[in-house]
C-alpha cells in the first residue's frame, strides 16, 4: 500500500500537495474535491481592511506571472467570524496566513489567530507586494528572528515561517527563523520582478513592481530549499514553480517535506488533483511506497569532486 | 529508469478524467472540440465547439476562461475571458465571437476545426431578464456586441421585446445583428462613418425610446462613453440596467484579486471582483469600464 502521508513536525498531511496563500480559497470547491488536498492555506490575512494595490495587479510573462495584488483583506475579524467556519466545512487541516504592519503587531495578530479551527499559523513575513517597494521582514535575519519569536511566544500551534526569495542571505534568515522557534518554513514567496509594455512604455502593472512566480522561478526557488536544507532541521515547505507530479518529487529530494502550489492552479485549476494523481502513479511505477522517504533523498554525497576524474566518466 | 511521462507534458494536467471533477462542482475545465472557426471580418473570428453538459449551463453574460494555444513558438500562461456568444443546449454546443487584439487572441485564432480547446467555466454571474418587461434596450459598442448577443435567446424565451443599438466603426464590423434579428428585435446600426454613432445621437435615440414606454430596462457593453449616458439616463428615468464589465484576470474563480473594479454602493466606493462578482453589474453601481 502506497503511502502519501507526511508530516510537519506535530501536523499530519493525507498527502504533501497544498495550496499557496493567495491562489486559493473555498472558491476552488467549485471545479476540485478539496478534500483531497493535504491542507487547506488561506490567503493573508491582517488586523484592518486592506484595498490591496492598483490595478493591473498581474501580467503575464515568459513561464509565469508576476502579481502585485498588495495583500487586500477584509481584516482579522471577517477572517475569525466568516472564512474561517467557511474552511471548516472541509476535512484538510487549515493553515491561516497572517501578515501585520508592525513586530507589535505581527504578535497581536499571532495572539488573537490563536483560535480554535486554525491547525497552522504561517506568517507572512515575505510578501513583497505589501510595501511599494518590495521591503518586508524576511530580508534581514535578525528581523525574522524577533517576528517568529514574538509569535513564538504568543502561541503552542505550529508556526510555518515563510521566507522571502529576494532576502541576499536567504540560508542566514532561514536559520534565524528555526532558531526562533519555527517549527517549519515555507520557501518561498515572490521574487521581485517587473515588465514594462514596450508599446505603451508604461510598467505593465499599476504599482509597478511586483513578485513572480510560475514554472520559470522553480530552479531558483528548489536551489534555496536545497541549500536550506543542508542548514536547519525544521521541516521545508517548498513552493514556487510546481507545475506537475515531478517537480514535486524534485522538490522532495531537494529537502521539502510538502509542497504548495500557486500558478499553476490558475492556468489549471484542476492542477492539484492531477498532481496527487501524479505523485500517486510515479510511486507505484519507481516501487516507493513512503512517499515521505523521498525529502531529502538527492544523490549528492558521493559526486565525483575531482574534474579530471568526473570529465572522465559517463554522465 | 527513462520515464518522461509527466515532466515532458508538463501542462496536460488538466485533461482529467470525469473522477476528478465531483458532482457538485460546477465548474469544468474541459477539452472541447473545434467544430467550426471562421473569420466574420479582418479582426473578429467566430468559434463553435462542441460542450459538456456542464459547460451548457452557461447563462447569457457568463463567460469561460480559455486556454489558448500559442500562434508563435512561446507558451502562454494565462488564460483568456470570452463571454458565450451564443449557447446551443440541444445540440450541445458553444459559440464565442472574438477579436483578435493580442498574443492569446491571436493563438486562439490558429484552431482548426477538429481541434481541442481547453475551457474553464461556466463562470460569473450572467444577465438576468424579467418576463414583466416589455420592451428592453441593449446598447453596445465593438467585442460588447458579442457578450451581448445572447440577450437575444434570453428576451426571446420571456417574451421580452429588443431594441438593439448596435455601435461599430462602420457596418463591416457590426456584430450580432443577425442574432437580434432572429427573434424580432429592432435594430438600430449606428456607426463611426457617417457620424450615427455620436454620443449626442445615441443620446437622442435613448430618449425618444425612454419617451415612446420601450425601455423597461437597460443593458451595454464594451463602451465607457455608452455607459455613461445609459447609466445617466437610467438613473434620471428610474431605468434599472445591468452592465458587463471586464478585467484582466488570472485565475477567473474568484481568490488571486487580480480582476478588482470600483464600484459606488449608497456613497461608498468598493472593488469588486470582476469574474466572481460578475461580470455583469448593476449599472448604477458601475463607476466605469
Ligand atoms: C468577462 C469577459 C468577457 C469577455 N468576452 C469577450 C468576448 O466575448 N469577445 C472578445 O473579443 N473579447 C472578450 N473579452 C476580452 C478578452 O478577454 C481580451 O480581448 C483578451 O483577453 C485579450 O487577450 P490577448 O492576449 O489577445 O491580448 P493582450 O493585449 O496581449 O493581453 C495581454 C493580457 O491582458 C489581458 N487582457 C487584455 N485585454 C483584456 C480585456 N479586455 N479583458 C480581460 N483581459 C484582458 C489578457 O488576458 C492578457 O493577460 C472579455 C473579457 C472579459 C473579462
Ligand atoms: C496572485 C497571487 C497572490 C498571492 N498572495 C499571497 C498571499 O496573500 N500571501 C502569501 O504568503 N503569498 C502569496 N502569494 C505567493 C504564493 O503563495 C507563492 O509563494 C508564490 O506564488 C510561488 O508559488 P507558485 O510559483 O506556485 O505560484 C501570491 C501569489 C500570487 C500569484
Ligand atoms: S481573476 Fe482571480 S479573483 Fe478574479
């Protein structure tokens, strides 16, 4: 029997393949069995109402998009009383996102997501469309580290960091965050981008910049999970760039113990489902039957380091 | 061990079998086939696939999003809104009428009948049309006409009387009339070239229609001037309208807040989602499209 289940750290996943904050919500049940996702992520959510950024809020670009929507959301208390019981409805445990204006406020906002129904806190400490100018709490160490702490500190639920991919020392911030209390992080979010229509010689969205992501942004993002892997010990949630059954695999030898999807389920809502088919089926073909056996399992111990030697062999 | 399956068709994802799409879902992304596809002048091109039963829910100003093929040797990576043109339940087929303004219009253009084409809907809320009415006018103006022209099926089931002024640069690229035409409608062509489709005369038009009892409701597309002067004389007449709005969209279901509108509710200025909130509006609330 074929087992698809994974775990992060205290959370037990039917399967690894989630969605990524902001390119999900309930509204998918209308076209997938969202049951059969691994767990359920809502979008960020913060204390007071948020128009989000002008529009256009996303362009379209070579393997993928780049978005600058700007975190909207009808604030802390609609998510409590409305969303919330709305994802209740459905069996995967519910990951809430939470973003806030401040370290004060990060922990206030930690303290009073700390509810029944929420299985998972995943702070949003990465988005790169909040700020005009990309700015955010997961550039710098040491900002990560006092956010996750002060979280940390609020609540016993599990605590998803999520990391930004345009931090100069993405492995340094990593560590901070396990070191403050993480009990997994997510890697990552957007990488900062732009386009400009060469027609109009405007910037093709209305804040000008924005954060990419789609099947071009993969090799960079499963670099940084590789990388992190070999630093902390926590569980990595890998997300950028998945676009079918594979690339979850190769994020799983990378390090990930689960995965979150975003993109894709735009160009293919059905995308996820197709995936877990997916993952299923490349199981049953290799003769895996843990599928959790997979994180981590890259063949990169015992490479040939000598380049005369290696230049000699077969590749 | 060779085996390529997924990693070399990376975005056959969505040809899933019937198992994964559960019963109460009512959204569908299918592969449909191309049964005809024809240009109707140099820049719009009409399309007739073949339908689920599903995908023949579609109501008049819903829309499906599409995922078009490529007409050059890249990859497109968002899908594209097309509103149904025309919904055929017993032969179970759809029809989109479109322009072709860009790279994914123009991708779309290169399907040839026997092909698939990959459709996400249906999606939005659609026009509404109440059989207490006599008389409606629908006004619109370039692709408007075409998510417009399914009116026509809607007023013809109620019963409902159409006025159809229909605004084009010239009458080569005068859509839907034949669709109006077909149940009865009065047309009124009004176009760039000899001066018809001036806002003062549409103005005009609106009027004498409001004067004569023949506008019981309102209905545009595809113009902001148009709308305007729909949305003014509605409200100075108390002429309930809807309008269909567009945006650029990604995911076309309703969380990614990318397809976000203003709109003005008693004062208040709000946004909202084009493709799950509409697209087809109060035109009093519309602020401008
Ligand atoms: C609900 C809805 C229904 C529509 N129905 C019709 C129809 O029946 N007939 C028709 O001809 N057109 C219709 N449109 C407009 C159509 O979606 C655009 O013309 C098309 O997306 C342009 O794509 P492109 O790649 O050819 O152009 P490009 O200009 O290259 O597009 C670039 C990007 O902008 C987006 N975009 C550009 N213009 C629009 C637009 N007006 N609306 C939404 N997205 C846009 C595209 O999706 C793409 O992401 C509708 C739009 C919406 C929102
Ligand atoms: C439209 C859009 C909205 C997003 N909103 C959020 C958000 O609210 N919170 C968040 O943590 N990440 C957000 N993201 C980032 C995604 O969760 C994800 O990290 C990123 O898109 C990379 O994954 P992908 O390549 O599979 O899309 C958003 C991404 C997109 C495209
Ligand atoms: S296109 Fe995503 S919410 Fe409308």
């Amino acid at each position: 029997m074929l087992d698809l289940s994974v775990r992060i750290g205290q959370v037990e996943l039917q399967n690894p393949v989630m969605p990524a904050s902001g390119a999900f919500s309930t509204e998918y049940a209308s076209v997938i069995d969202i049951n059969r996702l691994g767990a359920l992520v809502a979008k960020t959510v913060s204390r007071n109402f948020r128009a989000g950024n002008p529009p256009p809020r996303a362009a379209e670009v070579e393997g993928g998009m780049i978005n600058s929507i700007g975190l909207p959301t009808k604030g802390l208390q609609y998510f409590l009383d409305a969303q919330l019981p709305d994802y209740k409805q459905y069996s995967p445990p519910l990951v809430a996102s939470i973003s806030a204006e401040d370290a004060d406020d990060f922990q206030a906002m930690a303290r009073d997501i700390n509810v029944p129904g929420v299985d998972v806190i995943e702070i949003n400490i990465s988005c790169p469309t909040r700020k005009p100018g990309g700015g955010n709490f997961a550039l710098h160490a040491e900002h990560a580290h006092d956010i996750v702490t002060r979280v940390r500190a609020e609540t016993d639920k599990p605590i998803w960091a999520k990391l930004s991919p345009n931090a100069g020392e993405i492995v340094d911030v990593a560590m901070a965050a396990e070191d403050a209390g993480a009990d997994a992080l997510t890697v990552a979010n957007t990488i900062l981008a732009m386009k400009i229509n060469v027609n109009t010689f405007r910037p093709a969205l209305g804040n000008k910049i924005g954060g990419m992501s789609g099947p071009a942004v993969k090799p960079i993002v499963l670099r940084m999970v590789y990388q992190i892997s070999k630093a902390v010990s926590v569980p990595i949630i890998g997300c950028g760039g998945i676009s079918n059954a594979e690339d979850v695999i190769e994020y799983m030898l990378a390090g990930a113990s689960a995965v979150e999807i975003g993109y894709v389920n735009f160009r293919n809502p059905t995308a996820m489902i197709s995936i877990i088919n997916g993952l299923e089926d490349w199981c049953n073909k290799r003769g895996i039957r843990r599928i959790a056996d997979l994180t981590g399992a890259v063949r990169d111990g015992d490479m040939e380091t000598d380049t005369y030697v290696a230049a000699a062999q077969g590749f | 061990m060779q085996d390529f399956h997924y990693a070399s068709q990376p975005f056959v994802v969505g040809r899933s079998t019937d198992t994964d799409f559960p019963a109460c879902t009512t959204v569908e992304e299918t592969l449909t086939t191309v049964l005809s596809h024809e240009w109707v002048n140099d820049e719009y091109k009409h399309m007739v696939v073949t339908a689920s039963p599903k995908a023949l829910t579609v109501k008049p100003g819903q829309f499906f999003h599409i995922l078009c093929p490529s007409s050059d040797e890249g990859d497109l990576w968002f899908r594209r809104p097309q509103s149904v043109y025309a919904i055929d339940r017993e032969g179970g087929r759809l029809e989109f009428l479109y322009k072709c303004v860009g790279r994914g219009t123009h991708g779309l253009a290169t399907l040839k009948p026997g092909e698939n084409c990959n459709i996400l809907g249906p999606l939005g809320i659609g026009f509404t049309v109440d059989s207490a009415w006599k008389n409606i006018v629908v006004l619109g103006r370039g692709v408007g006409l075409a998510t417009l022209a399914p009116i026509s099926q809607m007023a013809g089931d109620a019963g409902v009387g159409v006025t159809a002024i229909l605004s084009a640069r010239n009458k080569e690229y005068l859509l839907s009339h034949e669709r109006f035409e077909k149940i009865g409608a009065s047309i009124v062509p009004v176009t760039d070239d000899d001066g018809s489709s001036d806002i003062q005369n549409v103005e005009r038009i609106l009027l004498e229609l409001i004067a004569a009892a023949r506008a019981d409701a309102f209905y545009t597309c595809g113009s902001n001037r148009l709308f305007q002067v729909m949305k003014r004389l509605g409200a100075q007449h108390g002429i309930p309208g809807q309008i269909a709005m567009e945006q650029i969209m990604a995911c076309g279901l309703g969380p990614c807040y990318v397809c976000v509108k203003t709109f003005e509710v008693n004062g208040e200025r709000v946004l909202r989602r084009v493709c799950v909130e509409g697209p087809v509006f109060d035109i009093q609330e519309a602020v401008g499209c």
